[in-house]
C-alpha cells in the first residue's frame, strides 16, 4: 500500500467550535452554553419578532435520574418560559426505563414537540427518521447564532445517513489520552513523554526504577482492563499514534476495516512488546474495568489511557488515601494528562462520538417548517450562559450563591431536585458549555483546556453515521473474531501468521459482506 494512495480521515474542529469537558453520563453533569442578543436575533431574519409572538406551547420528554423532578409551575421553568416566550410542559421519564417509553411513545404516534431519542441507531427511530416522522434539521441550523456553530463532526456522528434529524446534546469530542502518576516521574527523574519511544521509557521506569521509593520491585507501567474493542479500549485510543484508522480508514476512495492496514499491525506488535517485558499488567484481558483506578491509586500501576477527565478523580482518590495515612500534600497533584504522544504522522487523538443523544422535533406534533423554527429557537436560547446555567443551578441566590465566577450549589438537596435537577437534560452544549461552573482545581482546568486542544488532532471514523444491517445482524461475532485473535497475538498465544488467519475468518464470517456494504453506503453520501 503506498503511502499517497492512503487518506485516514483526520479532521481538523473548525476554529469556533469546541467541547469543553463534561465529566460523566447524561445523569450528572451539571453543564452549560451562548446568548443570543438580546435584539431576538437568535431568530431566522424572516422570523417575526418573539415579542409580537403567542407564547409557543412546548411539550418535551426528557430521562430524570431522581425520584423528584421540577414541577412546570417551579420557579426556574417559568423563568425559561419568561426568556423564551414558551408555555414548557415536562414528560419526566425515569432514566432506566426511558428506552422502553420510548419506544412506546413512537409506536403511539402521540409524540411531545421535543423528544429524547437517547440512540440515533435505535432501529425503532432510524425507521421513523426515514419515513418522515421527524424534521430534518440540519439545513437550518445556520440561521441560529449558536447552533449555526454546531461541530461538523458530531453532526456527521450524529447523523442518519447523513442526515440530522436532531439537535445532538454535545460532549467532550476531545476526551481520550493519557493520565500517568506525576509524581512518579519526577521521581524516576524524567519529563513527559513526547514520542512513542518516550512513553516506551516511562513505561520502564516506572517498572524498573521504583518510583515509589519503596525499596521494593513492586510497580509497573499501565493498567489496562478487559478488552472491549470499543472507544474506551487502552488499544484504540493507542493505535492511532501508529497511524492506524478509527475503525475505518479510506484507501483509493474506498473504506477499508482498520485491522486490515500495516499500521495497525504495528501498533499490536508494540502492545506484544509491552506485555512481554511485563510494562502492563499479564491479567489485563480479563482485569475488572470497575477496577481500573485501583492499581494507580495504591502505587502498583503509573498510568492510565482512558478519557483524561479521569485523572482529577485518580487524583481526588489518592488524595483522599492519603489523607487516612496523614501523608497527603493537599496542594500538589499526583496526576497529570496529556493528549497523547507523536507518531511518524504526529499527534492523533481518538474522538468520542461527542454527543449523548438527540433532541429530536416530531412533525406530527410541530406541523409547520415555521413551529418548528421557532422550536429551533428555543433549543438555540438555551446555548445562551445565562440560560444554560439557570438549567444546571437554577436561580442565584435561591438555588446557588457565587464565590467569584464559581456557582456555590445549595446545599438544601430536596430543594434543587424539587426546581432544578434535571432541566440540563434539554441542554445542547453547542457550540460548548459557556455557563457559570463549580469551583474548578488547577488539573480541572488543564483538563478541559486539553481536551479542546485535542479536537484539531482526532481521527474521525468516515463511517460513524452508517447504519449497516450486516453489522446489525453479525456485528457481535465480527467484532469477538477480532478482538479474540489481538488478544492472543498479544499475550504469545498466536504469531503473526495466526492473525492473519483469523482475518481470513473474519471476512468470510460476514466481514466482506460488511465491507461492500459500508462502501455501497459510503459511495452513497459522496454523490
């Protein structure tokens, strides 16, 4: 394969687009985004002036993770109505039987004016989607001051076959690297890695120079946890610095599967040497990943790949051990991050998807292109700090005080779950959370300023918004074929020859099947 012919899709954020972190799930994080002026231009220019609008009736169905939810009559709802010239009705869910009431609410055909579709896959929507039961809103969006910044490539994630039949709630694009024990390497006297080779050595290191000056051969390098061959996987986020693809790559203008380039091979037999001179842990394809933290935390393991978000509550746990001992330095972290370190290609980062669901607008519940701007308009409203932060604190001085720019949560629980928890469900986060937030540590911040960094080096996977009825059908089995054969490849049980066969295996279980399909799709949406 030559090099020219090659074309990974590694795509550049655009400028004014950024995800700032949001730690955790859907559940918890209480996050923000931009204000539209106030003249209404938020608004298409067409679009009459919302003060000389009826209040727009909105009915909205979102997941509550408590058992208490705000009430449509609460004090901070009817402040959003007031911002926003709506009349809000709340269809509280419980988050884990949401799918199911989804799914439900479709099949009725009785929809609210906003839904949360918690997976674009979810055949159940993608059918709906097609046949025309939502808005497809992506052409619009540019007539928004905050959606018009919607990131290119979540839209593309976030996508049906090309098409946004949504407003995706954002998250973290930026959010994998690596999180390593800082003090540590200033205990082994080096400075943080650059290059693969780099990482190689601080691997060592922490094997070999006890780091933890116990005067014991204790310690190792990195913790990895059982093998998923998802987006979590120690092994994805790493095999990009070698050049390989995100799942798949583009080769003479077709897709091809990652594992079937010279460059992923490469970085496995660099995992191989790893394992083989024991700078991660032997157990790590059957390792508990409800344990990740553990090894890092009680001074057995100095690194971790995973989302870099992680690294703050590495830190807070060791802090917090230490404490028990009366041995914490409470003004020092023992965690740092980085994005990642250089290949022969530079610096590439593995993106998450970057969203966590759509707010999507059905037509059968807003019936006309102008109701269902004007719904848009809501969703763009919400991006503004003084709105999103009002989702995610409530109202200054009844649900938080501010100590400086930081909120200062009430501590009165059953109050903020009665009025507030919960609204940031309807938050889209584009183009970044711009609200007020907690108080945030110095490696907080690092975090979130790296992973804005790391949007300009992401390798984005082409194939992200495919929906593949192979894969549906043979995806499970496809997947274990290569996961299982890495692993022995990995770990001696196999040699090169071996993995190769169980490519062959993997392409007649269905894998050339998937790989027509992808590129019958891919050709599609180039047209």
């Amino acid at each position: 394969m030559k090099k020219s012919s090659k074309k990974w899709i590694s795509v550049a954020a655009v400028s004014t687009v950024a995800m700032t972190t949001i730690v955790g799930c859907s559940s918890g994080g209480k996050e923000a985004a931009t204000t539209p002026s106030s003249s209404g231009s938020s608004a298409p220019a067409a679009a009459t002036p919302a003060q000389q609008q009826t209040p727009l009736d909105l009915n909205i169905m979102l997941p509550i993770f408590k058992t208490n939810f705000p009430k449509d009559d609460g004090p901070v709802v009817t402040e959003i109505e007031k911002k926003t010239n709506t009349n809000i009705h709340l269809e509280w869910v419980p988050n884990a039987s949401y799918t199911d009431k989804f799914n439900i609410t479709l099949a009725s055909g009785k929809l609210p004016s906003i839904i949360y579709v918690p997976d674009v896959k979810n055949p159940s929507f993608v059918n709906a989607a097609k046949s025309g039961a939502f808005w497809e809103v992506g052409k619009y969006l540019k007539d928004f001051p905050s959606l018009s910044q919607a990131n290119s490539i979540i839209m593309n994630n976030s996508s049906i076959d090309g098409k946004n039949y949504g407003v995706y709630r954002g998250r973290a694009l930026g959010r994998n690297g690596i999180n390593y024990r800082k003090d540590w390497l200033e205990a082994v006297g080096m400075q943080p890695p650059k290059t693969i080779d780099d990482f190689y050595n601080m691997l060592k290191a922490f094997k070999e120079k006890d780091p933890d000056k116990n005067g014991k051969n204790d310690t190792y390098g990195m913790v990895m946890v059982k093998w998923t061959g998802q987006w979590a996987s120690s092994f994805d986020i790493m095999k990009l610095w070698f050049g390989a693809p995100n799942k798949w790559g583009v080769v003479n203008g077709k897709l091809v599967p990652e594992h079937q380039t010279p460059e992923y091979l490469e970085a496995l037999k660099f995992m191989k040497k790893l394992y083989d001179e024991k700078l991660v842990n032997q157990d790590f394809a059957v390792f508990d990943s409800a344990k990740w933290n553990d090894p890092v935390v009680n001074n057995q393991a100095g690194v971790i790949i995973d989302v870099t978000d992680n690294a703050a509550r590495l830190d807070d746990k060791i802090h917090q051990t230490l404490t028990k001992d009366g041995k914490d330095k409470p003004d020092i972290h023992y965690i740092d991050n980085m994005i990642g370190v250089t290949g022969k290609d530079g610096l590439k980062a593995l993106p998450t998807s970057g969203f966590a669901g759509l707010l999507a607008i059905p037509k059968s519940s807003v019936k006309t292109e102008d109701d269902m701007k004007r719904v848009l308009k809501f969703l763009d409203q919400m991006n503004s700090p003084e709105l999103t932060t009002m989702a995610g604190y409530g109202l200054e001085g009844k649900h938080y005080t501010k100590e400086g720019d930081a909120v200062v949560p009430s501590k009165d629980s059953a109050l903020l779950e009665s009025e507030v928890e919960g609204l940031n469900q309807m938050l889209p986060f584009i183009p970044e959370d711009r609200g007020l937030k907690v108080k945030q540590t110095p490696l907080r911040l690092q975090t979130a300023k790296i992973q804005k960094e790391a949007e300009q080096f992401i390798v984005a996977n082409p194939a992200e918004p495919f929906i593949s009825q192979v894969y549906s059908q043979k995806g499970q089995q496809l997947d274990n074929i290569i996961n299982d054969a890495r692993i022995k490849f990995i770990v001696g049980q196999t040699d090169e020859a071996g993995l190769k066969n169980a490519f062959e295996t993997w392409k007649k279980s269905g894998g050339d099947d998937l790989v027509k399909e992808m590129n019958d799709l891919y050709s599609a949406v180039k047209k």
